[in-house]
C-alpha cells in the first residue's frame, strides 16, 4: 500500500512539473549554437548556388520560348527566387561572434530565422501570377508536348482550368507550411531561458 502512495506521489509530482518550461544546459545551448550556424551556411551556400541556375533557366526560356505570358510567368517565377535569395545572401550567414554568448546568437539566428519564413510566405504569393501567366501562355502543354505527351486527355488537362486548381493547393501548402514553420521557431525562442 506505501509502494502505491509513493508511485502516486511521484506520477503528481510529474504532473507539476510538465507546465514548467525545461531549463537547457549551457552545453545543450552551444551545440544547438553550432548546429544552426552550420545549417545558416549550408542554405546560404545552396542558395548561392541555386541562383545561376535560375537566371540560366530564364535566359533560356527568354531565348527559346518568344511568348510574351511564358516570359512574364518565368519572370514573376525569377522574381520569386530573387526575393527568397535576396532575403538570405544579402547579409551573408549567420555566425557566431568570437564575443557574443551563444545565447544571445541563438535569440539572433531564431528571431532572423522567423522573419525569414515570414518573408518566403509573403514571396509564395509571387507564384500566382507566374502559374497565371504560364498557363494562359499555354506553357504545360508546351513542356508537356516536348517531353513527348500525345495524350489529348493530359493535353485537354493542361489547357483548361484543371491546371489551376491543381495549383492552388500547392501554393496554399507552401503559404501554410511556411506559416507553421514560423510558429515553430517562436516556439524555440520562447524556449530559450530568460537573461
């Protein structure tokens, strides 16, 4: 009977503390330190990498295509990478400074890091006049035809409205999954103990 008072006693004691926020060793917060700041340089660096390709991608269909909407769909969909791009390579990644607490680098990088997903859901708007224009330019069917499609039921898909509505959800998911990884990060800053 003791043992089941003492087990009680222990899982309410549990209870308690599951509305206490966690305390994070000061080991605990400079590897997480290290860990965002290299994964800062990695996406700078794809980033960096990324973009010439989407400017050659744009000269390409500027040259081959002579279609005024598929040039203006693949230049609001360049206009969209730039403004992502923009975003990220305009101050370089974040590193720790030999002098700043890895804390205070931490509250730096998430806080950045916020605003960043907050930035990129705002560009994913861009992507509707690009898919707009591609498709009143008669862009899938175009792809689609060079990659060999004679199907006139996948062809009819491409040109109507379908296109569109399959679209739609994929720029909605992006807007939203953007948004929850926003929430996400504030959640990691509010878990970072107070000064």
């Amino acid at each position: 009977m003791q043992g089941n008072d003492r087990e009680h006693s222990h899982q309410d004691l549990w209870k308690s503390q599951e509305d206490v926020p966690m305390k994070i060793t000061s080991d605990e917060v400079r590897v997480k330190a290290i860990r965002y700041e290299r994964e800062s340089l990695l996406v700078y660096w794809v980033v960096m990498g990324l973009t010439p390709l989407f400017f050659a991608a744009f000269l390409y269909n500027l040259v081959r295509l002579r279609e005024p909407l598929l040039i203006a769909g693949t230049g609001f969909g360049l206009a969209t990478w730039c403004s992502i791009a923009w975003k990220i390579l305009r101050n370089g990644p974040n590193r720790i400074s030999p002098v700043e607490p890895c804390l205070d680098f931490l509250r730096r990088e998430f806080e950045g890091k916020r605003r960043g997903l907050l930035w990129v859901r705002g560009c994913v708007l861009l992507l509707i006049p690009a898919v707009m224009f591609s498709w009143w330019g008669g862009g899938p069917v175009l792809r689609a035809q060079a990659w060999g499609t004679r199907s006139p039921r996948v062809l009819s898909f491409l040109a109507g409205p379908g296109m569109l509505v399959a679209m739609a959800p994929i720029i909605a998911f992006l807007w939203f999954a953007f948004s929850r990884q926003a929430r996400k990060v504030e959640g990691e800053i509010e878990k970072l103990p107070r000064p």
